[in-house]
C-alpha cells in the first residue's frame, strides 16, 4: 500500500538525536555569545561574539530543516504549523506576510543605517549626490567611474528627500522593500513555493542592502543581479507571459546602470544562452532590443553619455587585472580573530553553493547545462566580483546563491500526486482556480515551454496538474500512473518512484536551512556594522558609540567620539572662514555636502587612481588642483596624529607642500594653509618679504603654529640686527608651542632660539634639550645634529644666527 508507513531504522533515530543535539548545541552557544557581548564593554572581542552568535542561531535553524527532512523519511509528513498559523496557507495572507516582511527590512536598514559613518565608501555617495544636486555632470566637470545608478540614486535621494545622511539611508530602505517584493513575486511563480520563495527574497537582502544598511555601488549590483537572473529564469520558464518579459526588460535595464564587474558578464552569458535557443532567439533579440533602447533613452534623461560611460569603464578596466590584491583586499592585514570570524561566515554559504550545484548534477549532464544554464551563470557571475572587488565576500556571493538554487529547482518544487517537493500532503482548493492560478500551480520547468504554446498548455497537463487539489494522499495515489506496479511521474518529468519523493523533501529543506543561516548571517553582519568596520577601524568607525548628532546634515546619526570631534572641529573652522575656497583630502569628501561648500571641479570623487580615475589622467589632476590655489587643504589625522594621505602619490604631496603651509593645532585635522613655505618667501624675496607674508596670512588665521615659528625664527635668528625682534619671537613662539601641546621639535626648538636672542639662555638650553629629546625620539638625523649645535651656542651664552638668511 502506497501510504503504509515503514519502520524507522536504529540509525536513523541516532542522527536525529545527534542533530537535535547539535541544534541546542549551537543555538545555545549563538544565544549565549549575543548576550554576553551585549553585556560586555563594546570592543573587538565583543562584536566578533555578537556577529558569531548570529551565526551559530542560524545552524541552528537552518539544522532544524534537515532533522525534519529526516522525519519525512520515515513517512511521517513534516508540516509548518508555525508557518500556517502565520498566514503562509492563503495567498492574502502570504502577500500580507511579504508586505510586512518588506516593512520590517525598511525599519532594520534606517536602523543600522543611522549607527556609524564610513568616511571612505558613505563619503563616496554623500559626494556624488551633492555635485548632482549642485548641477555638476559626471564625466563632463568630473571623472567618475562609478556606475550610473550609484550616483543617479545618490541625487535622487537628496532631491526627494533634502540633504541629509538619513536621505541615503531612507532611499536605500525603499530600493531594498522593491526589489524584496519584486523578488518574492518571482520566486512564486518560478519555484510554486511560497516558503522557499519568501526566504530566498529575505536571504538577498539580508545580505545585500541590508548587511550594508547604506548607499553602496557592490551591495545593490548584487541584489540588481538576483533579480536578473530570477527574471531571466522565469522568461525561459513562460516566455509567453506577459509579466515576465517585462519584468526581464527592467531588470535587464537596471542590471546594465550597475557595476560592470558583474552585470556585463551575467548579461552576457545568459544572452548567449538565449541566443543559442531557436525557441527563445527571436524573443531574447526583441527584448533586449528593447532593452537597450530603454536604457539609452534613460541615459539621455539624465543628461548622461552612453559614450562617455563606456571610455570611464575602459579607462579603469586594468584595475581587474589585480586580482591577487582585489581579492584578497585588507584581510592579510587583520588578526587572526578576525580572519577566522570571516572563514566562518564564508565558507558555509560556499559549501551549501557547491552542494547544491553538486544535487543539480542528478538530471544528469544533458539536463544540466540544457535546463539549468541560467543558474550557471549566476555562480559563474560571482566569480570575477569575488576577484576584483574588495568587498565583503558575502555580499559577491549572493548571485551564486541564487543560482545554486536554481540549480536545484527541479530537485524540489515539483508537486506529486497531492504532495509538495518534500513530501507533505498539499492543502486541498474547495473552491476552482483562475487560469492565472493554476499557471501559478505550475512548476515552470526550463526547457519546457516554447514561444507560442507558453499561454496555452495541453489538456493532459492541466488534467494531471489538476488532481493537486483532490483531497488526501490516497486518493490521489490511486490516481498516479503506474508501470508494473510502481508509481511515476506524470507527462512534465522523468520515471521516478514514490521511494525517491523524500529526496526531494530532503533537498528542498537543505535549501531552506541554507537560507535561514544566510538571513542570520546578514542580519548579525548588519546590526554589527561590521561592513562599516572593514572600511577602516577610526575612520570612522568606533565600537563606542555616542548618542546621536542633534543637528546638521548628520542628525539622527550615532557615531563615536572621533568623528563627532573631527566634525566640531571642521565646524568650528569653517565658520571663522565661510568664504575661504577648501579642498577635502581622503575620507573627507563627505564635508562639501555636509558644510554646503562647492565640490571641486574636474577632481574625483576620491584620489584613488587606476579605481576613480584613469591613471593616466593624474598629472592633469594635480595641475587642476594646484591652479585652483585653494585658501585650504584639509586632512584627517587619526588619533596618533598621522595625517590620512590615502593614495595620494609623494610628487602630488611635494608639490602641495611647495605651495602650502602646515597647520598642527587642531586634533583631527591637518590643514594646509596655502602660502609658499618660509625657504621660498626668503629665496625669493629676502627676510622683509617673507615677513610681510607671513604676517599677512596670521592676519587670516592668527592661529596656525607653523607660520607662527617661521616668523618668529626669522625674528629670532636672522643676521642682520634690524630685521630681528627678540620679544615679538618669544611670543609668536610661545603661542605656536602652546597650540602644539609642546610636542613639535621644530617649534620648541624655534622657542629654544627666541629665547636665546632675549637673553633668557637657561630657558634656551631646556628648550632646546626637549627639542633634541623630540627630534631623536623621531629619529630626524638632520634635525638632532642642529639642535645640538644649538645646544652648545645656548650653553655659551651665545645667541644662534642663520648666515644664510638675506
């Protein structure tokens, strides 16, 4: 008898209490390392526990798919009452279910969108939109290679939702709510299975907009390519349909805005497989004829060149070829607490990938590549993003996920003589269903459908599609054509027995288990701000968060001490000088919009050359900076005082130095005040002239302590009597020294030789000693040997002089 029940085995029973075990196991540890770095000081330690506790949770659920498969071998049919109770049983409800799932998404990403900055990648969106805004064109008044859909988006978040961080974070929320909703509408009509369907819409998001929770070019390339590929298996399913094609041609659009890394390849391959197919050639030409001209007349909207767009792409194209360092990015630089965090995180989603590549193997070689090619070119798609990006290697894998599972889509969703793909008995219609419904019922099998006969299916089909809804498992079993006694499949499969049904159960759970440890994984990622983390710890991610910025064009957002005093101190600047033209160094970009000042033009978004620009085009670059003759040039410093030069080339530095002077006193920031350094004022005009500068900068700023100590050492040294003034160079010194917290030898040393010129040659010999003491401690050989003879001057009572001042 078809429904009789066969004993369990010894065996069997041993595995599921092993993998119960396993499942308190690591739902305990995950439960448990979540609460112990909430309780904890924020620090390293803790936000790896808080990210591995995610993690372990979601084994651990994704565990309990497997051990219920195992009981649906034993015969006993697994059901969701859970899931039921939730609404999953009604297509209402299930479509309220996605609304509300949809809802959720927005709250966690403005959540985690308003906890932490990144001053390199949120700098980059920040930028990007606020030069749209101001009227500037990509490629025409700047370089840029992003893709047009980065910074597109960027403007159209500030234009609909005013100049804001929150802005990004709120527009970011509403492209993930879309894409989710389209997403879980394909994947219903794709796989016929609404809860596979739901968790692999959350699964791309969790691991895409969400896990980045911000306005970021590779994130929203990934979730733009899963819906491609979900699109283009559809329209090989039911090219016919109407919805389909559409959703093909917008997606196809959207796809090609994005980053070329992945949508030119997976554009590529899965057009070739269209091309290769006599039943879809005609089809894929008008569609995506269709598209191009779609995304053509979208470029021309927006005043963009599709010309232009193509050379910014070519230009920076050798940046691929750096595959051993895009890859492997800043992980050989971490510890190995942190490394290990990311095996873990990796290497699960990799392996679940290659086993179900693997199970797609079953339809054997000629099934494979003829009906699962577009699940191919998704893990194929993943490949050279995971080679060039320096990315969160999540975030490149999602477009395998999608296709891994659509590799294994015939493995599971078919309905069988009243059952699902993993066995259970199939809740019965008691009313008949729409011709929209039951094309809904059924299982799209690639390969299957042809261009005319996608809208009408064959009588036999429907006949056997309709004994889904006929009441119980026996009923049905009776009905299943038989040869020699043993069931098969009806006219759309191959020969298979009611033996092999668990099977497929078993494949369908390894996928939903797969799927909730990858929503836990995105979600921990998430909440832990840990893709802000990989842009650099300091810059400016902290693990103590503040509370949130009361006003400006950051309000709303937490962040940590560095970045609130590095913006105060910004602040504060700007408004003693709001006419004075400014250039922002690295990680800065964001202030132009954030301070409303004019974003530089023919400069790129950020000095990274070969990424932002070609490198060719450098030199030019640097002339155009120069020739602005901006009355500022700032820089970030961390908290040891090192000034953040990223990327910028030692002869750009030399020749911004030839033309500015440093300023030390500020925490946070390096600034340089444009005005040629003290040598060139003397060579080019003697001492007089270098003091009617320097004197007219401190009228600017009466607080720059390098401009400061040239003028006094130039009072202080000079060889000819009426140029020096001894107790104006005690003051300017002191006051420079006072600005630098008495921590530059250069500027001690200058008090050291003021002194000496006013007599006062005990206070010369301690200053200089602390400014001997400063520069051996800095190991500067030149500086050392002058301070000594400086030295030895001040012990003799002998004031210093530079005979080569004129």
């Amino acid at each position: 008898m078809v429904g009789s029940v066969a004993p369990q085995p010894r065996s069997l029973a041993i595995q599921s209490r092993l993998l119960w075990a396993a499942i308190v196991v690591l739902g305990g540890c995950g439960a448990a390392g979540i609460g112990a770095s909430l309780a904890a000081a924020p620090g390293a330690g803790p936000h790896r526990e808080f990210i591995i506790g995610f993690v372990l949770v979601g084994w651990a659920f994704g565990l309990t798919q497997i051990t219920k498969s195992k009981h649906s071998v034993q015969g006993r049919p697994v059901t969701l009452p859970s899931l039921k109770r939730l609404g999953l049983t009604g297509g209402w409800r299930f479509s309220l279910l996605a609304v509300l799932s949809g809802l959720a998404l927005v709250l966690l990403i403005l959540w985690c969108g308003m906890r932490q900055f990144g001053g390199t990648d949120h700098g980059f969106a920040v930028d990007t939109g606020w030069r749209l805004v101001q009227g500037q064109r990509p490629y025409l008044d700047f370089p840029c290679t992003v893709p047009p859909a980065f910074f597109l988006g960027a403007g159209y978040a500030f234009e609909l939702f005013g100049m804001s961080w929150r802005a990004l974070i709120l527009f970011t929320s509403l492209v993930s709510v879309a894409n989710f909703l389209w997403s879980v509408w394909l994947c219903v009509r794709l796989f016929g299975d609404r809860i596979v369907s739901l968790l692999l819409a959350l699964a791309v998001q969790c691991l895409t907009l969400v896990l980045a929770s911000g306005w970021l070019y590779n994130p929203i390339t990934s979730a733009g390519a899963c819906v491609f590929l979900l699109s283009a298996a559809l329209l090989w399913s039911r090219p016919g349909d109407i919805g389909a094609r559409i959703s093909y041609v917008i997606s196809l659009v959207l796809l090609a805005l994005l980053k070329p890394n992945m949508a030119g390849v997976l554009i590529a391959l899965i057009s070739l497989r269209y091309f290769c197919s006599r039943q879809h050639r005609l089809l894929a030409v008008l569609l995506s004829g269709a598209g191009f001209a779609l995304f053509l007349l979208f470029l021309s909207l927006n005043h963009l060149s599709f010309l232009d767009l193509l050379k910014s792409y070519i230009s920076v194209a050798s940046h691929a070829s750096s595959v051993t360092k895009n890859a492997v990015g800043s992980y050989p630089n971490m510890t190995w607490p942190d490394l290990s965090l990311y095996l873990l995180l990796y290497l699960p989603p990799v392996i679940g990938i290659l086993l179900l590549a693997k199970s797609g193997l079953r339809q054997g070689l000629r099934g494979f590549f003829a009906q699962s090619w577009i699940g191919i070119c998704g893990i194929v798609g993943s490949i050279n993003p995971l080679m060039t990006n320096g990315e969160c290697k999540l975030v490149d894998l999602v477009p395998a996920l999608v296709g891994a599972v659509l590799l294994a889509r015939p493995l599971f969703h078919e309905p069988l003589n009243g059952l699902d793909g993993g066995g259970r008995e199939m809740a019965s219609s008691p009313r008949s269903s729409s011709p929209d419904e039951e094309r809904e019922k059924q299982p799209a099998l690639a390969g299957q459908c042809v261009f005319k006969g996608a809208r009408a299916r064959s009588k036999k089909l429907r006949a056997f599609e309709g004994r889904h809804d006929a009441g119980s498992s026996h009923a049905n079993a009776e009905r299943l054509p038989s040869k020699g006694g043993t069931p098969v499949r009806g006219p759309i499969g191959r020969t298979k027995s009611l033996a092999a049904l668990p099977a497929a159960g078993d494949r369908r759970s390894w996928v939903i288990g797969l799927l909730l440890a990858a929503i836990f994984a995105g979600t921990g990622m998430a909440l832990s701000r840990d893709r802000v983390r990989m842009i650099g710890y300091g810059a400016f991610f902290e693990y103590e968060l503040q509370p949130p910025l009361a006003g400006g064009f950051f309000k709303g957002l937490r962040t940590g001490p560095n970045f609130r005093e590095t913006l105060a101190q910004m602040s504060q600047l700007l408004a003693k000088a709001p006419d004075t033209s400014v250039f922002f160094g690295p990680r800065l970009e964001w202030a132009y919009a954030a301070f409303r000042r004019p974003s530089p033009l023919n400069q790129p978004i950020c000095w990274d050359p070969g990424v932002m620009f070609a490198t060719t085009e450098g030199g030019d670059l640097v002339d155009s900076l120069l020739k602005k003759r901006y009355d500022l040039i700032i820089f970030r410093r961390d908290d040891s005082g090192t000034a953040d030069f990223s990327f910028w080339a030692f002869n750009m530095l030399q020749a911004v130095a030839a033309d500015y002077i440093a300023d030390l006193h500020h925490t946070h920031l390096l600034l340089g005040v444009r005005g040629k350094l003290t040598g060139a004022l003397l060579s080019q005009g003697g001492a007089k002239y270098a003091i009617s500068e320097l004197r007219a900068i401190l009228t600017r700023d009466p607080d720059l302590p390098g401009v400061l100590a040239d003028l006094a050492l130039i009072l202080s040294v000079h060889p000819q009597v009426e140029i020096r003034d001894g107790a104006q160079a005690v003051r300017l010194a002191k006051r420079a020294c006072e600005l630098t917290h008495y921590k530059e030898a250069t500027i001690v040393g200058t008090l050291g030789v003021a002194y000496a010129e006013v007599g006062r040659f005990e206070d010369a010999v301690a200053n200089g000693e602390k400014a001997l003491e400063l520069a051996q401690a800095a190991r500067q050989k030149e500086q050392v040997a002058l301070y000594e003879e400086q030295v030895r001057f001040f012990k003799a009572r002998v004031p210093y002089r530079d005979t080569s001042m004129r």
